[in-house]
C-alpha cells in the first residue's frame, strides 16, 4: 500500500513559529494523542512553553479544545465544530496571513497607514515584510513598498490566495463583494465549453473563487502570461452576447481590446487546459499522449473495480485525472509547501471510508502513468471517488423496500409512517398501497424487500419478504430495520463475490 507522506505543516515559512506550532498541534492530535514529551521533543521547548501555547491554542479553538489526560493531550472537537473550521481559526489568528490579505485587497498603503489600519506598530509591519519576503524569495514573489504590493510569479501568487481564502473562509463565504461574485457566477452557467469538466456545485464554488481572485490581481494591474491568448480573445468574443450585466453596464462584443484582454486573463485558468501544468511541454502532440495514457488508467480502474459508468461520465473522468496530474491542480511539491495549510485531498485519502480500492488506483498509476506520478495519488483518489459517489449510491446502496397490507389501507400508512421513522437512510421505502400502484405486477416490479401480511408471494423470493401480523410492537419495528440492514449487508457480500 501506497502510504500518502504525512505533512504536520512545519514547512510554511510564511507563517511564524507560533502559527507552525498550533498547526502542528493540532495535527498530530487530530490523528492521535500524544504526550507532553513527544511535544517538548519535537517543537523543542521546554514543559511551561509547551502548556503555554496550549492554553493560547485552546482560546482560539473555542469551542473546540485541547484537553490533558492520563499524561496525554487530546483534541476534543464537538459536533457543532469541524477540524477544518479548527484550522480556519488558527489561520485566522496569523498576523502574517492577515498582512498578505489586507495587500491583496487595498495596495495603495505605506508602512504608516498599513499599521494604523492592522492596529499595531510600523516595526512590526516592516519585519513581518521582511520575513515574508525571504519566504517568497525562492518562489520569484516579492512584496515591494511605496506602495505595498505582492508581484512576481503570478500564477503561484493566485493559487497562494485561492488557498487562503479557501481554507480561511471556506468556499461560500468569501470576502469579496457580491456584485463581483454575482457576475462570476453567472459566467459560469453560461453555456461555454470549459473544456469538457463536468459541472457541479463544488466546482462552480472553486471555479468563483479563482476567477474573484484573478478580477481583483487583474484589477490591481498584475497579469499572467497567457499563452495562445488570442485565441481566449476570439472565444470571449464568441460568447460576449450571453455574458451578463456587470454593474450597469452590458459587455458586448464591441469591447474594446484592452477589455477583451482583461477577461481573458480573469477567465484563463478555466479556457485553456494547462493553467498549472507541471512542464512547460504543452504541445498538442504531448498532451494527446498523456490524455491516452489516462484513458487507459481509468478504463482499467474501472473494470477492477468492476463499476460500469456513462460515455460522458468517463470523459468527466479522464478530464479530472488529467487535472489532478498535469494540470492546474498538479501543484509541484514546493507549491503545495507554500500555499497548503490544510490539504484536503491528503486528508480525504488518510482518513474517508473507502469505497474504491486504493491499491487499485495506486498500482494502476503506477502501470499507465508512472511512478513519479505517485506524488498525486491522493488528489487523483479524490477526484475519481467524488465523481463516483452518486454513481456508487445509485449502483450499490438504496434498495426498495416495500409496504403493503392488503386488509386495511390506514394500518397500511400506519405502519409505513412508523417504519419511516426508524428505517436507515439509505433505504428507500415504499408505500404499495397507494393509489398510483394499481395492479400487483407494479407493485413489485421495483421491490427489494417487501414487508407485508400476504401469506404467499409468486414475484419475491421468500427470504426477500418480512411478514407482519394484524398488530406489531415498537420491538418488531426495530426487528424489521435490522433484519433490511441484514440483507443489504448480505446482498453486498454476493457482489463482492462476483467480483472476485
């Protein structure tokens, strides 16, 4: 088995010692408790530092907390909290995150006015500077002055704020104003080929935030370099007829060239295929070549895991490996260093229940794309398995279960009504003695399991069938909820059988 290298975050040098440290904390103990001494050892500081910068942790975790117990601390997160959310907080708290944020938004500062806005000194702002510069020296980023601005690396630069924006706020609300989101929003439902990416809800999510961060980098002045960028151009001005209202005024296709540029730019990552590409081989020729590679992958995943899926879901497919290994979310290892606090695909792959066989996809990767592609496993995982839920629930979960009691249609919809109740949710149940349910044959043309008075059954086979009598207990409900959950585990050993 392929084991995804464990970060406990201590290599972001943007942040300072005390932030690293929080983050490591909670790290490590939200995958296990740990001892004081194996803190002191780590960090390497003494008992009283160690208790200290657990008492200010705790006061940023609220309601979350880190408790000691029998010589070990421990993360106690309650159900009206989230170990993301922990980790938003402690984002929060970085004063050199907040730095990077107020540049981002308002670049007209001085070092006066940038620390009368961020209430502390001026000393403070120019050695917090100072150490973020040195951070981002290896990257091409630097933070100049008069005014204060982040420029360099302008593709690193927005995937650095796409990050802390999205594991500061989250994906829904996000610190920009809303006209400017209305707008991007509506972009994304227009009708425009986005090279073939499936669209949903967490995708149009990602795909808002990326593009308010590039309006506002494009806004600032600070654009990429985008290859092939007149023919983006022609294809904006395609589509310029359908684009919405922005503000009070209507984007036509008599804009003039500058503006076509600017979109353009806003748009790129999601109107060209490699945003973030790993090489600077972009030829057609190369990319059709790892396109092939990966049609094989996933045509061969597939099969082993013995999942049959649509045309266009496979192309979906494909569309999100090649992204997830050569595209715009193959950040190399050093990116994801700098601008990943909180990885999620790491943290999808380590700890969700699995419902695709990880060995699969791992010697699979290997086989088709090459090892040195290993370092993507995790977000190749989570891509695959994520497009797949809905497809999985449909294929393999929520069977039909029946209700029909021939004598009395109230006892019917009573014990219908009560069986709801207690029913887990991936049951789909049925009331067969409704009105839309004529004839016998319909009745149990659908039917998993029916439960039901009838003494006999031609469709179902008996061991399909739970039989009440003209009166049942609060015990024979529950009776019935397991003995669904038996015959669904049942029915799951029998696929797994097959595959085999």
């Amino acid at each position: 088995m392929y084991l995804v290298e464990r970060r406990d975050t201590m290599t972001n040098q943007l942040l300072s010692k005390k932030t690293l440290h929080y983050l490591f904390i909670i790290n490590r103990l939200h995958a296990e408790d740990i001892s004081i001494e194996v803190l002191m050892d780590v960090l390497k500081c003494s008992r009283s530092t160690i208790q200290t910068t657990i008492e200010s942790l705790n006061a940023i975790l609220v309601p979350s907390e880190v408790i000691y117990y029998n010589d070990v601390y421990s993360l106690i997160i309650p159900v009206n909290d989230s170990f993301d959310h922990c980790i938003a907080k402690i984002l929060d708290d970085s004063f050199e995150l907040t730095l990077l944020e107020k540049i981002f938004f308002e670049e007209e500062h001085s070092y006066l006015t940038l620390a009368e806005q961020l209430f502390t000194s001026e000393s403070t702002i120019r050695r917090t500077i100072s150490s973020l510069n040195q951070a981002l020296e290896p990257f091409d980023i630097q933070i100049k002055t008069r005014p204060i601005r982040i420029i360099g690396n302008e593709r690193l630069i927005r995937i650095l704020y796409f990050r802390l924006f999205i594991e500061k706020y989250g994906v829904y609300r996000v610190p920009f104003d809303e006209s400017n989101i209305t707008f991007i929003k509506q972009f994304y439902h227009l009708k425009i080929p986005f090279i073939n990416r499936g669209k949903n809800l967490q995708a149009e999510k990602n795909f808002t935030l990326f593009s308010l961060v590039g309006l506002q980098r494009e806004k600032n002045q600070h654009s990429v370099d985008v290859k092939a960028k007149n023919t983006i151009v022609k294809l904006l001005v395609n589509w310029m007829d359908k684009i919405p209202f922005w503000g009070i005024n209507k984007l036509a296709k008599t804009q003039s060239k500058d503006t076509m540029t600017f979109l353009s730019n806003v748009f790129y990552l999601y109107l060209t295929d490699d945003f973030f590409a790993v090489n600077d081989d972009l030829s057609t020729k190369t990319k059709r070549n790892k396109l092939g590679k990966i049609e094989k992958f996933t045509t061969h995943v597939l099969v082993e895991l013995n999942i049959t899926v649509s045309t266009k879901l496979k192309a979906i497919l494909v569309r999100d490996i090649y992204d997830a290994n050569y595209g715009f979310l193959s950040l190399k290892d050093t990116w994801v260093n700098l601008t990943m606090n909180n990885n999620e695909y790491n943290n999808f792959y380590t700890y969700n229940q699995t419902l695709l066989d990880k060995e699969i996809i791992q010697k699979n990767i290997v086989e088709f794309l090459g090892e040195t592609q290993l370092q993507y496993l995790p977000t190749t995982y989570f891509l695959m398995q994520t497009r797949l839920f809905n497809h999985s629930q449909a294929t393999i979960i929520h069977p039909n279960i029946g209700v029909f009691i021939d004598f009395d249609k109230e006892f019917n919809d009573y014990l219908y009504n009560e069986l709801a109740k207690v029913m887990p949710a991936h049951f789909q149940l049925i009331n067969l003695a409704d009105k839309k349910y004529q004839e016998q044959a319909d009745k149990l043309a659908n039917i998993d399991l029916l439960v039901t008075n009838i003494f006999n059954s031609q469709t179902i086979a008996e061991e399909k069938i739970y039989r009440v009598s003209r009166f049942f207990s609060e015990d024979e409900l529950m009776k019935i909820s397991n003995w669904a959950a038996e015959q669904l585990s049942l029915n799951k050993k029998i696929i797994e059988e097959k595959i085999k």
